[in-house]
C-alpha cells in the first residue's frame, strides 16, 4: 500500500566519522547487477549483488564507502538531516515553484511554532535553544506549514494526473513530513498522503508517486496486475522509481 524508503535489515561495515558524528554504515546483499550507495535517514546503505563473493565485497564496500564519505563531507547538511527538509534563516525556498522567504527568529517563548504571512515563512524557537540545534527545529515546524501552504496547489495537480491517469477517488489530500513513506493511500476514507519532500522533487517523481498511490485506490497489492496499470499511464515508471531510490536524498529545500 505505500511506497517504502527501504527495507530494515542488512550487516553493518565500520561507520563513517564527520566531526564528532558517527554515520553508521549498512550493507545489503540483493539480486541486483550494480553495487551503489546511498545515504538514507541518517544512515549510509551499501547494496550489493547477491552473487558477489566475500574478497569483491569488502573490495567494492570499501571503495563505496570511500566516495561517499567524501560526498557527505562537501555537503553535509544535505545528507545529514535524517530525511527531513533543512531551511535556513533568510534563505528562499520554491515549493511547487511558489518562492518563498524563511526567516527564523528567537523569542522568549518556550515551544517552537511558525506560520506563514504572504510569501514569508517565520519560524519562532525559544532563546534556549543552542545555535546548533536551532535550524533543526525550525526546519521541522517550517515543513509542517509549508506543506499547509502548498496543499492547495498540489491538490490542483493531484486532480490533473488523476483526470489523465486512474480517475481513482481522492476524498482528502494529506501533505506532512515523513522518513518513512512517499504517499499512502488510504482505501478507509479516500484520503491520499504525499511527503512534504515531493514538493521538491522533479515533477515526474511527484507524478509517479501520485499515480502509484492512486493505482492502489483500484489495486491494493503490488501485483503484476498493478504494475500493467501503472505501466499504462507511465510508461517509463521504472526509471522514476530507480530515480526515488537511487538519487531521492538530493532532494533538497
Ligand atoms: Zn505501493
């Protein structure tokens, strides 16, 4: 029923040390041709082929991990904020192509909030808050209302690709920050779950993962069955999804 960002299971190599950070490192033996890495929640995760053996394993997880440490260290903020969406005071964000201002202020205040007035998101954090945890947070109440004020437009589009594509029943349109799923159709009340990141994402991605959840309003199984059907509106489906697996952590706000 949802897409998964991954599956929990896998042996662990030595982790990668940024700072006084530890990224812990996952390898995944699969049946697939290609070995790569990818850094997902937080975690970085080695996949490789089944059929390789232990001396080209330890061979390819090395030099994997290698090149990816040095991708995190040119930009660590990207890669390092567990899957959500970083935003940064005075910084212009584009959902949907819609720009927006962030402005992150301190207040005597104890809990975190932000709201938006016109094209300018404010995040309020209390003075307490250390200076390196501040973005963090802020980020986390900035994506909620940001994924408040952007719903309209994207319901717009939601009811474009469902009109051309599986005119399924789309009761109610849920859009929040998530590590864990990029939609969820619910068949109980109708209501269809994007992640606050597709927002973000190239509009092929947001159109496959639409299409993809409203195909399970029809079929609830990933059976070869729903797979024609998502074949027949997106023909090129494949590419998309290896896209949300492969490169979804560029991803950025
Ligand atoms: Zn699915």
């Amino acid at each position: 029923m949802e897409i998964s960002l991954g599956e929990e299971n896998g042996m662990h190599a030595e982790p990668i040390r940024i700072g006084a950070k530890e990224i812990p490192v996952r390898i995944i033996k699969k049946r697939i041709r290609n070995s790569y890495a990818r850094v997902k929640n937080g975690e970085v995760v080695i996949e490789l082929p089944a059929s390789l053996g232990s001396k080209a394993s330890a061979k390819t997880v090395l030099s994997l991990r290698d090149r990816i440490s040095k991708a995190i260290l040119s930009n660590p903020g990207r890669y390092l904020l567990d899957g959500q969406l970083r935003f940064a005071d005075g910084q212009l964000t584009r959902p949907l192509g819609t720009e927006f201002r962030i402005c992150i202020l301190r207040a005597a205040r104890s809990t975190c909030s932000a709201r938006v007035s016109g094209n300018t998101i404010t995040a309020y954090i209390p003075e307490s808050t250390p200076p390196s945890a501040s973005e963090e947070l802020a980020s986390k109440v900035i994506s909620k209302v940001l994924s408040e004020a952007s719903g309209r437009r994207l319901g717009e589009i939601v009811e474009k690709i469902n009109s051309s594509g599986p005119k399924s029943e789309v009761r109610r349109l849920i859009v929040k920050p998530s590590r864990r799923v990029w939609g969820y159709y619910s068949t109980k009340d109708g209501s269809l779950m994007l992640n606050t990141k597709l927002l973000y994402a190239p509009y092929q991605i947001l159109e496959y993962v639409v299409v993809h959840e409203l195909v399970h309003a029809k079929i609830r199984s990933h059976s070869r069955r729903f797979w024609d059907m998502v074949r027949s509106f997106i023909p090129d489906y494949k590419e998309r999804r290896r896209w949300l697996r492969e490169n979804s952590f560029t991803i950025t706000s």
